[in-house]
C-alpha cells in the first residue's frame, strides 16, 4: 500500500507534544513511588471569558491524563486583586500543589503583574514571575514559560545544536518574546530582537537562520523576508474574517504559511505547530518543579 509521504519542511508540533507528554506519563509513577503522591496542577480561571474556559479545561485533561493530579479554582469576573491573591497564597502554601498558573488575561480592573508577581516562582510553572524571569536572564535553573521552552525544543530537534545560529524574534512580549530571546541567547544563537518600530524588518528577516514568529499579526512575515534554507517557527493565531457563506474565517500564523514554505527548510504549521507544545511543556515543568520542591534530582530527559 503507497500513500503520500509527508512534507519533510513540516514541523509537526502536535506529533512532538504527543510524544512529549507520553514521557511525562512515565515518569510520573517513579515521582510517586519516590513521594507517595502525584505531581499536581492548579489552574486559576477569574471570569468567563469562553477561550479561556476551553484553554482550561484542556489543561486539567492533559494534566489528569499524564497521571497528575489537576485543581481547577474558578473566581468570578467581579473578584478583587486581594481575593485573587489571597487564593494564589492558599496554593503556595498547599503542599499537595506542585505548579500553579493564572489563565491570562485578567479581567481589566485586576493588575496581572501584581497577581503574577503573588505566585511562590517554585510554582511557577508559566514562568512569567520577576523572579523565574530574573532566573531565566542570569542563566540560573527556573521555570521557563511554557511557549518559548516549546519552540526551543522544536528547534532543537530540527536542527540540532543551535549554537551559531543567526536568530531573530520578531515579538517582544514578556509570554513569547522575550523569554525566546534568551532561550536562544543560552543556546549560544546570536540573537536579534525585532518588533513593530524595527526599521527595515524585512532585511533582518532575511539574515536568519532561525526565525520565530510572535508578534500577533496575521500572515506579516512574507516569502522574501526567508534566507532560503532557515528555520520559520510561527508562533502567532489568528483567525481572518469569515470568507463569503463560511460561518467562521480560518485560522493563521504571523507567517504567510504558503509563501514562505516554499523558502524556508523547515516550517510549522497553524494549527498544529507550536499550539500543542504549550500545554505539553507545562506537564513538563509541573513534573520538574514537582522533584525539585520534594527534593530530587530532575528527571532525566526535560
């Protein structure tokens, strides 16, 4: 039986993040005859924005599937910065908890700075605390957030060792952008940070090896920004207005996908790209912040 072979310059983040959390799963008995417990995942939800809802109840699957315990606390939209922070304070001292991650964004009157900043940086499993953030820029072990630490390892596995490599992150937020920056800083890339006020961003594109999309606009970066032969991570999701007669539009990257798969020698996809290493990448550091708050080595292989 013959059948199509699959596009070599596809980076099939779904498959990778698969894989990834079937490692966790098997490592998770070993944690729990070492403790007697399972590593656990707490989830903060305040309000009820639906595309947060979904994001987190496909976290507490993913967690309760990996063999981990899940705690799902919901607040409503109308709860104060001090009811918000006095539940992350409970978690840091629930010792049954492991990791603990407040679902962005807050509702508009709340300071997710303040709240994030509330959060034990031993649980913080997003990494996005000033001190994981610190940890991350002074090359100390730490959490490191989750969408960053999901790239690095697509690219890891693509490529190999990135040292180097000429790297460019078009995207400075604090969830993608700049944590990426250093990822790549640390696996000796050289690395250059682009953003919307860049002048002539096309040009600096087009010296990468690597390229790592995240600034949060439909399909900017075109096939002539591409060194031939780079490596294109697309970070971004966006949906485009619905075509004539389609209930919805269809979902994109930051990058132009068609043109620039025709350039670039390897590419993800949107979806199935990035999206799914997310969430396999908390598992993973819900599972190492779980040994070393018992006090064990980290588990081999994350």
């Amino acid at each position: 039986m013959t059948g199509q072979a699959p596009d070599t310059k596809v980076i099939d983040g779904k498959a990778f993040a698969a894989g990834l959390r079937a490692r966790i799963a098997d490592a998770v008995p070993a944690f729990k005859a070492a403790t007697g417990r399972a590593p656990g995942l707490a989830v903060v939800l305040v309000g009820d924005d639906p595309a947060s809802a979904v994001y987190v109840g496909s976290k507490g699957k993913a967690t309760v599937a990996a063999g981990m315990e899940s705690f799902e606390h919901r607040l409503p939209a109308t709860a104060t910065q001090d009811e918000v922070e006095a539940l992350l304070r409970q978690l840091n001292a629930d010792e049954a908890v492991d990791g603990i991650l407040l679902q962005l964004p807050l509702p508009g009157h709340l300071d997710e700075q303040a709240a994030v900043a509330t959060i034990d940086p031993e649980k913080d499993v997003d990494g996005l605390t000033p001190v994981s953030a610190g940890r991350l820029a002074l090359g100390i072990a730490g959490m490191v957030p989750c969408t960053p630490y999901g790239c690095l390892l697509l690219l890891e596995d693509r490529i190999g060792d990135l040292s180097g490599k000429d790297a460019i992150v078009v995207g400075r937020s604090i969830l993608v952008g700049k944590p990426m920056g250093q990822l790549l800083l640390g696996a000796n890339c050289t690395v250059t940070m682009a953003h919307s006020r860049t002048k002539d961003l096309p040009a600096l594109v087009r010296r990468a090896d690597i390229v790592v999309a995240a600034v949060g606009r439909a399909e900017m970066v075109k096939g002539d920004w591409i060194k031939p032969g780079a490596i294109v991570i697309d970070v971004g999701i966006n949906r485009l207005p619905p075509a004539e007669g389609a209930a919805k539009g269809r979902l994109v990257g930051d990058v132009d996908y068609a043109e620039v798969s025709g350039v670039a020698d390897a590419i993800t996809p949107v979806p199935g790209g990035v999206g799914p290493m997310t969430i396999a990448c908390l598992l993973r550091n819900t599972l190492v912040a779980a040994h070393r708050r018992a006090g064990l080595a980290d588990p081999e292989g994350f």
